[in-house]
C-alpha cells in the first residue's frame, strides 16, 4: 500500500492503515496513525491539517491505481501511544451530509443524480443508465445521497436491478450492485483465518400496503408463513400508475442471515461485491454479497475483515409525499418576502452601466448583467435562498436549467416569478411584478440590463402581445407570512443563508438569557453597554417578555449573523418574521457553542440560534416566568438578513 498526503508520499511514516466502507451509505473511509514525539527531534512531525487531500493506494505496488481520494476530516493525539490518529473520508460525505429540497418531473434516476451532484459540486462518472422515466418525484429536506438512491429505487422496482452509489476517486458513481468479483474464491485453508454465523429478523417485512398516487389503498400483498410464526411486519408503497403488486413484492423482507469472516487481505473485496465462498467450519458455500469490508495494515501484515449478506439487498430509499399548502403561492399578498424581494427590485429601477449597484453587490462588473441584477435583487433584499436555492450564477440558461429540473417550470405567469426569454431561456431574465392575466405576455416585469448590452437600464417593462420570445417562467416558493410581530419594517441588507443541512433546535423558550439582571453590568465602553443604556432610556420596553427597542427584540446571536449593535430580520418555519436587535453576542468558545448558537436538547436536539433577552426578574431565580414564545417554540430558521448598524448607536 502507498498513503499520500497532498503530493507527498508518507507512507514510511505510518504505523497503521484501516481502509474500509459499507455497502449503505457508502462513504469509504482511511484511518492512519503516524509517530508523533514534540520533544524527539529524531521524529518528523507531520503537519497534516482538517481538508488536506489524502490519496490511497491499497494494492500498490503490484496494482498502481488510485482507489481512494478524500480528505482529512477528523485527527486525534494519543499522547500515552505517542501517536496521531487522523480519519479521511471520500467525497460521498458531501452528498451524505448535505440535504435539499427537490421536485422533479419526467426525469430518469441518472438524470436527477447528474442534477443533485452539481448543485452539491461533486463530480460524476459513471452513472447506471436505466432509461426509466419517473414522472414525478418530491423530496422535502433530505440528503442528496437519500435522493440519489430513492430515484434508483424507483428503477430498482420495475427492472429488479439493484443499485449502489459509490466513489471512484473523487467521482461519483452509481453501479449495479452485487456483481461477483471475477476469477476469485475465499476458500477455508487458504485465505480465511476466522469466521462466524448469525441469523436475525431485524428487518423482516412480511406485509405490504399499495397506495396510489392520490394516496389511496388499492391493494396488499403478504406472506402469511413469517407472518403466521413472527407476527406482522408491516411496510407501505406509493404507485403511480398499475395495480403495484410487483412492486410491493419486492418490498417482502424474510430472515436476515449474515456471517463475517478475516481473510488474509485482498483489496478487491469491497462492500457492494459478490464473493465465491467454501468454508465447511460455518457451512458457507456458494455466492455471498460483501455489506462492510474493513482493511488493516498493522506490524507488516495485512488482513481484510468483511461482513457477509446471503441476498443481494439495496439501500432502498423512498421519496417524500408532498403537502398540500397554501404556502408559497404567487400573488396571495400573504408573502412579506415576495414583497422584500419586489421593493428592492423597485428600488433599483434606474440603476444604468456597466458598473452599478447591483453588479457592485455581485462583484462582477462591465458585463451583461440582467442576470446578475436578479441575483443580488434576491440577496440584497435578504432572500437569497429563494434564487436557485442559495446558487450563484450570471446565466439565464443555469436559472432556466435549475427550476426546469425541479418542476417549477412553466408557461403562465405568476407574481414574483423569474420570466426567461429566447432559445432555451438563455437570452434574458426578468422579474414578474404584476399580472393581468394567463396569457405568456400578461404580466408586468423589473428587468435589469433592458438595453441588451453592458450598459443597459435597470426598468419596468410592459411588453403586452409584443414580445414573441417569451421562453417561460421559473416559480419560486415564497413562504407566507401568517405572523407579523414586533416592529414591521422592511430590513435590507446582507442576506446570512441558512447552510443546508444544519441542524436547529428551532426555537427554544430556555435559551435566554434575563436582561434587568444584566443591563448595568457591561463595562462602559461596551457595545452591550450601549445597547443596554438605550434600552433604558426608551423606558426599558418589552414584548412577549422580551425586551425591545423600537419593537426590535433584543438578542444575542452568534458571529455567522453579525455583532452586537446589529439589525437582524429572522424569519422562521411558516414565513413568521422577527426583527431584532443584537444586544449581545454568543461566545463560540463555549463548551456547547459555535458561530450559529448554543446547542440545545429541547425542543429538539440542534443549534439553538437566537438567545432572548427576558424580562424574567432581576435575577436568575425567577426563570425567565415572564418570557412568552410558546407560539414559536420548536420553529427553525429558515433565512437571515444583517442590516447592520441600529441608527441609534
């Protein structure tokens, strides 16, 4: 084996090397510990850091290629071992530990996994190719590997061809599972030097639900003998079209038998493979499937340990049933981020050249810009996450693409929907302001660049039945505002978007912390101080049992959304918006914090990411009795806008 890091080969450094991954979920993984002594000048200390690439070679020399191309995720010192531990993983952690919200329609399963890996920035090679078209498909905040795999599922259960999702390299794959490592038997006497036996019904399913799409049941399909001996195991299917019974069937899950055996070590055998077994010590004989492969470089001698499956069985992953709502429809007056959105389109009407506010706000100037207006219209307003799910990008085409390939597309107008013109909708971009009617020309638009040329004019335009080039219009899912509290003013400014997939605690009525106690103890020259000394004279005012300025409530935040003194506008789950003022900041420090928050068990475990000032008693015996956000408790955050500094500081 070779081990590099970035383009060194440290292979005579390493004392130990495990190479291994499962056949779900399947991140592969290298754990290498090199010799560490500070104080032994004799001893070469590495400087390996978190995001270093790590290269592996497991069957070198004999067989150069590159298996493995991750990075430095975890390192630990064992200072009684006299070592440092360091943990790579391949680029499968990025769709693993990345979530979205998706919608397709008409795509096939290579397709929508080419589309989630771009948006997530991974490479793809090759993808199994199934020609099956799926006619919809929702996902509402899951991992892109879960995405990936429940497209494939849907494949899996017309063709009976089971799938995996791997990495070769730094590129994604998707293959068919199971395939039988060539010319390669694990015989008792010549390889395997321990292994075992077990059988369970862990995940036995003996009874199957059919639904159809409008999520009636249609049918069922069972096997009474295991639900007769164990009881019932019940599992349920959605189909969109047919009677789902070859479907269902599929989803049948009897008795789990594994075995695990260690073999004098072969590179080949990977979890997602097929192996040729003969061992008489456990009676395995025959074809089995590797579920977890680990390989181990210890002492100069290598070993390979893996977990055995006697079916062939796929990660089966299921899509998401989409609600029903209200929420996000164009036109409904009900949305104040449609209306954030509007009036800094609104507000930029005018702007002309090459270099403006809105490619200043971008950061790219002297170009076409009718895209790059509609971008920072949706970030400077505080919205960015509504434009392409937080992307970036000055092509109409990527926009058109991107909304395309989620099924929020189409020909009718709507209010705050983007309007794409020409071949593709790759020529022009614009913003829908009103409508009149259904008709593809019945709408009203702000556009940025109207001139065509990199000097062109930020305008309203009314095109009427004059315009023939009208490509289409990409929806946009704006939440509704069904609460409106504290002070109601529009904040703009630097949009702070919510990373996918970070985990919130929503918002929980133990994270406060009580203001009267702590409002004269700031040192002077503070900022809290400041704050703290305006709150006073404005006659120490509060809302829900939270302490106000000018209706702002005044929290504490941590760095990611700005600094003491600071106007944030947090809107929540259900488009509820809360102004506040930051009076103090939330030390990242903390045996329990980072730059989002405070971690917090309750309502749910996550990032609790706004800490209120109560006006609880004046001190901390009274627990903040007076603070009233049970109307909010367990409500995530779902976008952020700094406004910066409160003018009366």
């Amino acid at each position: 084996m070779k081990l590099n890091w970035k383009d060194t080969n440290i292979t005579g450094y390493v004392t130990s090397v495990s190479w291994s991954g499962s056949a779900k979920q399947a991140a592969r993984s290298v754990v290498f510990n090199v010799a560490y002594s500070p104080n032994d000048k004799n001893v070469k200390n590495l400087g390996i850091k978190l995001g270093d690439k790590i290269t592996f070679y497991p069957g070198y020399p004999d067989d150069k290629k590159t298996k493995f191309i991750g990075m430095v995720t975890c390192r630990e010192r064992r200072s009684e071992a006299g070592e440092l531990s360091y943990t790579a993983q391949d680029g499968m952690i990025h769709l693993l530990r990345s979530s979205g919200t998706y919608k397709f329609a008409n795509k096939t399963p290579e397709k929508i996994t080419s589309l989630v890996c771009k948006d997530v920035k991974v490479k793809t090679g090759n993808l199994a190719k199934t020609k099956i078209n799926i006619p919809k498909i929702f996902f509402q905040e899951r991992s892109y590997y879960e995405i990936i795999m429940a497209a494939y599922t849907k494949a899996y259960r017309k063709n009976k061809k089971p799938y995996i999702a791997q990495m070769n390299r730094d590129k994604l794959e998707v293959i068919q599972k199971g395939k039988v490592i060539p010319n390669f038997h694990i015989c008792q006497g010549e390889r395997i030097v321990e292994s075992s036996y077990s059988e369970n019904i862990d995940s036995m399913v003996n009874r199957v639900y059919i639904y159809n799409s409008d999520n009636r049941k249609i049918g069922s399909i069972s096997n009474s003998k295991w639900a007769d001996k164990f009881g019932i195991f019940q599992n349920s299917i959605s189909v969109d079209s047919g009677n789902g019974k070859a479907e269902a069937k599929t989803e049948l899950h009897g008795i789990d038998k594994t075995s695990s055996l260690t073999m004098i070590g072969d590179c080949r055998c990977i979890s997602g493979l097929g192996v040729i077994i003969e061992d008489s010590r456990t009676g395995l004989k025959g074809k089995f499937w590797i579920e977890n492969d680990s390989h181990e470089w210890s002492g100069g001698l290598y070993t390979t340990k893996l977990e055995l499956a006697f079916k062939n069985i796929m990660d089966v992953q299921e899509e998401d049933e989409e609600q029903k709502t209200s929420e996000g429809s164009f036109g409904s007056g009900t949305s104040s981020a449609l209306e954030d959105v509007l009036n800094q389109a609104r507000a930029w009407i005018g702007i002309s050249g090459s270099t403006n506010e809105a490619t200043q706000y971008y950061g790219y100037n002297g170009v076409a810009w009718c895209c790059i207006f509609q971008w920072s219209v949706f970030n400077k307003s505080g919205h960015g996450n509504l434009f392409m799910g937080g992307g970036k990008t000055a092509s109409c085409s990527e926009v058109t693409e991107w909304y395309q390939a989620r099924g929020k597309f189409g020909t009718v107008p709507k209010v705050g929907a983007l309007v794409v013109y020409g071949p593709g909708g790759g020529s022009h971009i614009g913003l829908v302001e009103s409508v009149s009617g259904s008709g593809i020309n019945d709408y009203v638009s702000i556009e940025g660049n109207t001139s065509g040329a990199a000097g062109g004019l930020a305008a309203k335009k009314q095109y009427g039945n004059r315009r023939s080039d009208v490509y289409g219009f990409c929806y946009i899912d704006y939440p509704a505002t069904t609460i409106s509290t504290g002070n109601d003013s529009v904040i703009s400014g630097t949009s702070k978007p919510i990373p996918a997939g970070l985990q919130q605690s929503g918002i929980c009525p133990w994270d406060y912390t009580i203001y009267p106690y702590w409002y004269s103890r700031w040192n002077g020259d503070s900022m809290q101080r400041r704050v703290a000394d305006i709150w006073n004279a404005k006659g120490r005012a509060s809302d829900h049992g939270i302490a106000t300025i000018d209706g702002y409530y005044l929290v504490a935040v941590g760095s990611y959304f700005g600094s003491c003194g600071d106007l944030i506008s947090f809107t929540l789950e259900g488009g509820i918006k809360l102004n506040c003022l930051v009076a103090d900041e939330k030390n990242a420090g903390d045996s329990s914090g980072s730059v989002y928050g405070h971690w917090q068990d309750y309502p749910a475990s996550g990032w609790s990411i706004i800490e209120w000032e109560s006006m609880g008693g004046s001190d901390y015996s009274n627990s903040g009795a007076l603070l009233n956000v049970s109307q909010w408790k367990g409500k995530k955050v779902t976008a952020a806008v700094n406004g910066g500094r409160y003018k009366g500081l």
